[in-house]
C-alpha cells in the first residue's frame, strides 16, 4: 500500500466518537453491579434497557452519516482526493453491530479476564487471516483492496462478541435475552448491514 493509498485508508477508519464513549461509559457503570446474583440479575436487566435506548439513536444517525458519507468526505471534511476515503469510513460505521451489546462487560464484573485475554488472541490471528482474504479476495469472496482491511477489522469485532456470547450462554448459562435486546439489535444490525450492501451495489447514491 503506497503512501497516498495509505493516506486515504487511514483518513477512513474512524467511527462516529460518541459510539465507542457512549458504549464503554455504559459498560464502564455496570461492572459495580455484578458482586451478587441478586445485583448481577438488575445490572443485566439495566444494560439491556440501557443498550436499547443507545441503539434507537445511534444506529438511525450511523445509517444517515453512512448514506451520506461521500458527499461528507469529498465536500464537507476534506476534498475530492479523499472520496474513496468514504468506503473505509462506511465499513468502520458497521462496527456498531460490535459496540451496543455487552458480554463482556459481565464478564469483566464476573472477573473472567482469562476468557477475554484468550478471545482477544484468537481475534488478532483472525483478523489478519481474514484482512488478507478481504483485500486479495478467495473463492466467492471478492477482492475490496484498502477497504478489504476494514472489512477484515470489523468482521473480527463482531465475531468476537459472538464468541463471548456463547461462552456466557454455554459455561455461564446466561441466555443473550437476559441482557440484550435481541429482536431491535437484529432488526437495526440488519438494516445498517443493508444499507451497507445497496450503497456498494451503487443502489443507494446520494451523491
């Protein structure tokens, strides 16, 4: 990757700020309530009202900066040289599927740091395997160049609350609905991953 291409990547991989503060203060305030199982049952309860009300206002406004973002890009933020930046920045905008459910936050309050450790190594392996398979392409999988990083990236941020949702449903027996809003986290998870799609496919074009 050249240094203007690099450039353009790294102007990209940014997420609206206020995603990631918003979520980690969330995450950051219930981990005082997970020292009793009466406690841990009401912080579980107070994330899942909590998390929804983030997700009705942050994934509608993640959708319209998405739709937005080559205008925002080649017009508002830098010029025309960075339009292709907006393809990185829209993949980024996809991490919200990551930020507005919290396994880990029970874990950390149930002191299970080794499992978090170990799923964060398997991340990092992961995430160059499937960066590299993004950028290159394989089988069916086109290759997306620069942007293939990004996808990389989020792919593992997702999976890798996955896993921590099944070693919580599996070895702790706390079911996903118990703290997670299930049916509005794939309801808006669905429509910013279809927006995604149909701005790629060049359906979508506000600009």
């Amino acid at each position: 990757m050249g240094s203007d291409r690099f450039a353009v990547f790294r102007v990209g991989t940014v997420e609206l700020p206020f995603v990631n503060q918003l979520a980690n203060g969330l995450s950051n305030a219930m981990l005082v309530g997970f020292a009793t199982a009466e406690k841990m049952k009401l912080s579980m309860a107070e994330i899942k009202l909590k998390s929804l009300k983030l997700m009705h206002y942050l994934f509608p406004l993640s959708i319209i900066v998405m739709i937005f973002s080559k205008w925002i890009f080649a017009n508002l933020l830098y010029n025309e040289n960075f339009y292709r930046s907006a393809d990185v920045f829209m993949v980024y905008q996809l991490i919200i599927i990551s930020r507005l459910i919290f396994p880990h936050t029970i874990l950390i309050g149930l002191k299970k740091t080794k499992v978090l450790l170990n799923i964060s190594i398997i991340s990092i392996i992961l995430n160059i395997f499937l960066s590299l398979i993004f950028i290159n392409g394989f089988w069916f999988i086109q290759a997306y160049g620069m942007v293939g990083l990004a996808l990389g990236t989020v792919s593992v941020l997702v999976l890798e609350k996955i896993f921590l949702l099944l070693y919580n449903y599996f070895k702790l027996g706390i079911k996903p609905i118990e703290y997670i809003p299930v049916k509005w986290y794939l309801f808006y998870s669905s429509m910013i991953i279809l927006v995604f799609v149909l701005i790629d496919h060049r359906i979508i074009k506000l600009y």
